[in-house]
C-alpha cells in the first residue's frame, strides 16, 4: 500500500510523511513518497519520478497553502491520478478551497470529513488516523481510527529556563 504526498507551499511537509513512516516501521503494510511541488515544478527529473511513482500509488494527498494553481503541474498530476483511478484527497485550511477539489476523493462524506479534520488539526495522533484511514479503506485492513482531536501543547515557555514541562511549571 502506497501513499504519495505533494506539499504545496507548506514551509515542511515532512510531518505526515514522517507519521506515516512510523506505521510502517510499526509493521504496518504501507509506504510513502513525499514531494515538494517546488522540485516537481522545477526539476524536469523530479517530475519525471513524480509522475513514474504514481504508476504504483494507491492513494494521492496533496497538502496545499493557498491556492493549489501555486503547483504548475497540478493538472497533469490530477488527470493521470484520475486516469489510473487514484484516490486523491487535496487538503487546504481554506474548506472552500478543498471543497473545490471535492471530486477528486471518490469516498461518502463521513470519510471527507474525518480526513479533513485531521488534516486541520495536525499532529501525530491525527496524522496516524489518516495513515489508518488510508489502510482500511484502500487497503481493506481494520484498524481502529481515534477520533481527530486537538493536539496537546508542548510545553510552557518561560525565559532563560529550558525546563519546558508543564509539571515543573504549573502546579
């Protein structure tokens, strides 16, 4: 099972990637590629790997900031993720602007919902439900999905100090 990621804009999309990887190193069966649109868009070799790794992607996410025209070769990459029947979920904080992309994820809206929430809120527990969500739906496994939530601070910050847990700090 393989999941391929393109980053628009995101200062570091890395973080699902790396969640994802964590299930595979976990002894779950799934993969990911992960790509910036910037060395897609630039690089005639990284467009080339890009497009040559969809031909064995099960499921397509692109994170995007702003506005997904930002990344030149979306429309090439959505037309050979349609015509190969990929799934593709296209995440923006805007739901306006994801919702415009809603056709690309051949899935009911209970499953858009909870991929978007997850994707809104962020964090490794809600980055895992997503890798889950992919495993179960694309992969017919049947594994418990947590409910998205709110990820938790990861300290408190007081000057000149580097203790930053919260235990030290608030009584």
């Amino acid at each position: 099972m393989k999941l391929t990621i393109v980053s628009v804009r995101i200062r570091d999309g890395s973080y699902l990637a790396n969640s994802i990887r964590q299930l595979q190193n976990e002894g779950y069966d799934i993969s990911v590629e992960d790509y910036d649109y910037g060395d897609i868009d630039n690089n005639p070799d990284t467009l080339s790997s890009f497009l040559d790794s969809l031909d064995s992607t099960d499921f397509l996410y692109i994170w995007v900031s702003g506005n997904l025209e930002y990344f030149k070769n979306y429309s090439i990459a959505l037309k050979k993720a349609s015509r190969m029947s990929i799934p593709t979920f296209i995440f923006n904080a805007s739901r306006e602007r994801a919702d415009e992309h809603r056709g690309t994820f051949p899935y009911p809206d209970p499953d858009y919902e909870i991929l978007y929430n997850y994707a809104l809120l962020g964090g490794s527990s809600n980055f895992r439900g997503i890798g889950f969500w992919i495993l179960n739906n694309i992969a017919g496994e049947k594994n418990e999905l947590p409910e998205p939530q709110i990820p938790p601070g990861q300290g408190v910050y007081k000057p000149g100090c580097t203790d930053v847990s919260f235990e030290t700090h608030i009584p």
